[in-house]
C-alpha cells in the first residue's frame, strides 16, 4: 500500500509580499501624518536630514580644504566665492562649517544612539522587574541626576583629556542614566497589560517578555528620546568645545570656531561668530522642533492635547 506524503501548506506569495510591506506602511503613514498635522515639526525634520547629510558628505560639498590657509584673503566678508566669508587666516569659514557639521553629526548621532542603548537597558530591567530593585536603581538614577550635567562632563573630560571618543562616551553615559527615566515610566504601563501577563503565565523568560512584548511596544518614547538626544549632545559638545575640552585642533568644530577665531575677532568680522552660531542654534532647534512633532504623534497620551 503507496502512502501519500502531504507537505505542510506555505504561507501564500501574497501574504508574505503583505507581511514585508507592512512596516514600510507605518513608515509612510506617518511621515504623511508629520506632513499633514505637523508642518513645523516636518520642515525641522528635513533641516535635520540636511545636516546629516552635509555632515556625511563634507568633504564633496565643502569648496575648499578646512585648513586651507590664504593669507591674501584674511578676513573677508560673505561673497559669491566665500559664501560666509573667512577668518583670520584667510580659510573659508563655509567650508569649515561643513566639517564642524560632521564632526556634530558623529558625535550627536553615536552619543544619542549610546545614550538612548543605555536608558533602554536601565528602564526596562528597573521597570519591568520592580519592588527593591526598581526602588534601589532609581534612588541612584535620582541622586545621579542631582549633579549639574556640565559640571559632571567638565570634571570628567578634563580628568580623562579632550578627544572624539572621550566626548562619545562621556556623552552618552551622562544623557543615559538620566533618560532611564523616561523608558522607565514606558515599561511600567506597559508591562500591566494582558498579553505580558499572558506570556508570564506560559512561562516565558524575562528576556523574551523584554525582547519580544516589552521593548516593540516602547518604541515611541524611544524614538522620541533618541531625538532629542541628539540636540542635546550637539549643544553639550559645542559647549566643551568652546572651551577648550572639545575635538582638538586643526579639527573643526562649531563651539571651537565660536571661541577661536569668532570670539577674538569678532567686531574686525563678526561673521566668523554669526556662520557657527546660526549653524547651531538652527541645528538644535530643528531637532528638539522634530522630536517634539514625533512625541505628538506617536504618544497616545499626547494625541488628545492637541
């Protein structure tokens, strides 16, 4: 007697094709929705691409070389050759805008990413695990906080020396403790919910609950968090730049070109303090604009303020 071997049925061409294009979807959705409800939180967003994108391609879109010295041309005012004119050693200050944009584009976007990786493992562990643990990590996130932030990242910098990586850090640990708080407060309302309580039941583990029911449903604050980090880390790293505990020399940086050249030659040219500060006042802006734009949207607690 010929037995019949009947294979398991696969899932149709059309429901996998549907399954793929369902995160590109929500992509979508909400950059029409950011268009649509939020016109200044869009616009804020693509000033943020446009910095990133000059800060990655800085070497094709700057005209000159950032240390390119012409003594013949010290102190030139804006013109169609120097669009923001040059300093005291006559290099184009657009150009060096552009390389101080990389250097602010590296560092903001790895410290927020760092920051926001660190927050994520401290709320979720104090969060979702609660009682003793969560009261003794909070005590300590809170008189963490208790510090001024620049005092602890002068301190630190200035024990450990200026650099890249140093600042990357530093950054990231500082921002991160702090933002704790917020995933926290994320997974504590979370965590109450049925399918959590469903999947403790069936014996899940801790860090499949975290991974795989937890974590996709705090990705709102966790987007919104990474944002505004990055705002922040920019004006936290001009800061020590401007003085003297940012990316050494002949880098280029926006808080360097603020205390170097723009401040001692500021009344002969008041550009070379005018180009890096617009640069990062709009920089920054824009970016706390678009995280702000994203929290409305992608908050349910904020969708009925507005």
């Amino acid at each position: 007697m010929s037995t019949t071997h009947v294979r398991p049925s696969a899932v149709p061409i059309s429901v996998q094709s549907t399954v793929a294009a369902e995160p590109r979807r929500r992509s979508s959705n909400v950059i029409l929705r950011l268009i649509r409800e939020k016109p200044v939180g869009a616009l804020a967003g693509l000033v943020f691409v446009l910095f990133v994108f000059c800060g990655l391609f800085a070497d094709v879109l700057a005209p000159y070389g950032f240390n390119q010295i012409s003594p013949i041309e010290r102190l030139q005012p804006p013109s169609a050759k120097h669009l923001f004119g040059t300093d005291n050693l006559g290099r184009d200050l657009f150009s060096r805008c552009l390389y101080g944009a990389r250097i602010s584009a590296i560092i903001g976007l790895s410290a927020a990413a760092l920051a926001t990786i660190i927050s994520i493992v401290i709320g979720m562990f104090t969060g979702y695990l609660g009682g003793r643990f969560d009261m003794i990590g909070q005590r300590f996130v809170d008189a963490y906080m208790s510090f001024p932030e620049l005092v602890i990242l002068i301190a630190v910098v200035s024990a450990v020396g200026p650099g890249m990586f140093q600042i990357i850090g530093i950054l990231s640990l500082v921002l991160g403790v702090g933002g704790s708080r917020i995933i926290r407060s994320a997974v504590v309302s979370v965590r109450e919910n049925m399918y959590v309580h469903a999947a403790q039941s069936i014996g899940a583990g801790t860090g499949r609950i975290l991974w795989r029911h937890i974590l996709p449903n705090i990705m709102p604050p966790i987007i919104v968090l990474f944002t505004t980090r990055v705002g922040a880390v920019i004006l936290a790293e001009s800061g020590l730049s401007f003085l003297g505990l940012g990316v050494p020399p002949p880098t280029p940086t926006w808080g360097g070109l603020l205390s170097g050249s723009g401040r001692t030659f500021m009344f002969q040219g008041p550009w070379l303090a005018l180009a890096p500060g617009l640069c990062l006042t709009i920089v920054v802006y824009a970016t706390n604009v678009f995280g702000d734009a994203l929290r409305d949207l992608l908050d349910p607690r904020m969708r009925g303020s507005r």
